[in-house]
C-alpha cells in the first residue's frame, strides 16, 4: 500500500461530509468530495466534482473520471436524501430516486475503483446507512434502501476481503444537519421531545459520526469489516418503560 492516501467522500459539501472531509485532510488525506454543490471552504488537498448523484449517467461519468485520475484508496458514500411520506404518499418514482442515491450511485463509485483498489491490494470503504434501516414512521423509501445499503455491504465485505478490501457501515441516529433542521424546527418542543427520547438524552452532531467513520478508515483496521455501527446514542437498542 502506498503512503499515499486519497478519499472519494460523497455528499462532501456540508454537514457530515464537510466535518468528515475537514477530518480526513487534517490527517494527511487527500479528498475528492462528490456533490451537488462545491463546498464554501478550499484547502490544497481538497477537489470538488460537482455532479448529481440522482442522475446516473453523470454519476457513472464522473465515477469514471475519477478512477482514471486518481488512485482511490477510500470511499465513503454519505451523500444521502430523506424524502418523508406516510405509506399511502409514498411515489414510486421516489423510491427509485433513493435507491439511485444510496445504492446505485455507491455501485458506480465501487465498479470505477475498485480495479485500482484490488490491483494494490488496499481498499477501505464505508457506506453511510441510518437508524432509520430499522424501521421509522414516514420512511417506507428511505428505510427500504438505508436497509439494502446494510445488506450491500455485508455482500461486498465478503467478496472483497482477499483483495484487502473492508466494507463497513455507519448507521447514525438524528444528527445536527441542514438535512436534519429539514425536517426538524432548530429549538422546537419536537427537538427537545426527540433528545429526550434518546438514551444519552441528546441529538448527535456531526463529530460524532466522522469518528465512527475514521475507526472504519484506518488503514490498521484490517480485520473489521462487513459492520455496522450505530451511531445514535443508544436510540437503536430501543427503550422499554417497565
């Protein structure tokens, strides 16, 4: 493996990914962020591919790019869209937007890196799930595919270990986002209401998540992989009142 340690991040541009992408170039990294958007902050080791990963022929293209640039050592796919409807709302048309999102476009980055990722023998890639894979009101299309990402993952940790290739999950609780304060009001009796119902009795941020992240990353953890780990202050265990 060569010293040289180079990240595809999607959804690089804010929130968990910006904190991830901040984490990362401060340990050495260089950092490819994937996102709609650029970023509203440089640094020398950081690249911006602006490209919509809803559209998965520009995915793909840029995934392609990408490869034939650079050699990947890391992906993390973060980027990631809600969407909440109650069942009887739920369109078709956004589940197949959600499953481009979080697993079509995490197969086009794997399929375009991974030739360059077996050929050196190293590879560490973590996929952004949620507590929501576990079931939450309002999330039919979002939980079915945070759920499959799991499924995906275990698939690819299997038949990528004897190419020195770990897949591992990450599956964060509510975490201050511009996402998160989507859905939620900044300060409401709701936010209060759902940090009280947390077991640690708060809402996560986004440090939180970018360390689980880096545990997964480490070029030492060699022997972890096909893993999910919640992040989400105890919110999966699930709370009984006896």
């Amino acid at each position: 493996m060569s010293d040289r340690l180079i990240a595809v991040v999607t959804g690089g541009s804010a929130g968990i990914g910006a904190d991830l992408c901040k984490r990362m170039l401060d340990d050495g990294y260089e950092v490819i962020s994937m996102a709609r958007r650029a970023p509203d902050w440089s640094h020398p080791r950081l690249k911006t591919v602006q490209v919509d990963l809803l559209d998965a022929v520009a995915t793909e293209q840029a995934a392609q790019a990408i490869a034939a640039e650079f050699a990947v050592t890391h992906f993390v796919h973060n980027a990631g869209v809600i969407w909440p409807k109650l069942l009887g709302e739920v369109k078709l048309e956004e589940l197949q937007g959600l499953t481009q999102i979080h697993l079509g476009a995490a197969i086009s980055l794997m399929q375009a890196v991974l030739p360059g990722m077996t050929e050196r023998r190293f590879g560490r890639v973590v996929l952004m799930s949620s507590r929501g894979a576990l079931g939450l009101q309002t999330r039919t299309a979002y939980s079915a595919t945070k759920a499959g990402m799991i499924g995906m993952a275990r698939t690819w940790a299997l038949e990528l270990a004897p190419k020195g290739i770990t897949v591992n999950v990450v599956a964060p609780g509510p975490i201050q986002t511009e996402m998160y304060y989507a859905v939620i009001e900044p300060g409401s009796e709701r936010e209060q209401a759902l940090a009280n119902s947390i077991p640690v009795k708060r809402v996560g941020r986004a440090d939180d998540v970018t360390r689980a992240v880096m545990f997964f990353a480490d070029p030492a953890n060699s022997f972890v992989t096909g893993q999910t780990l919640y992040v989400c202050g105890g919110a999966s265990v699930g709370t009984i009142t006896i």
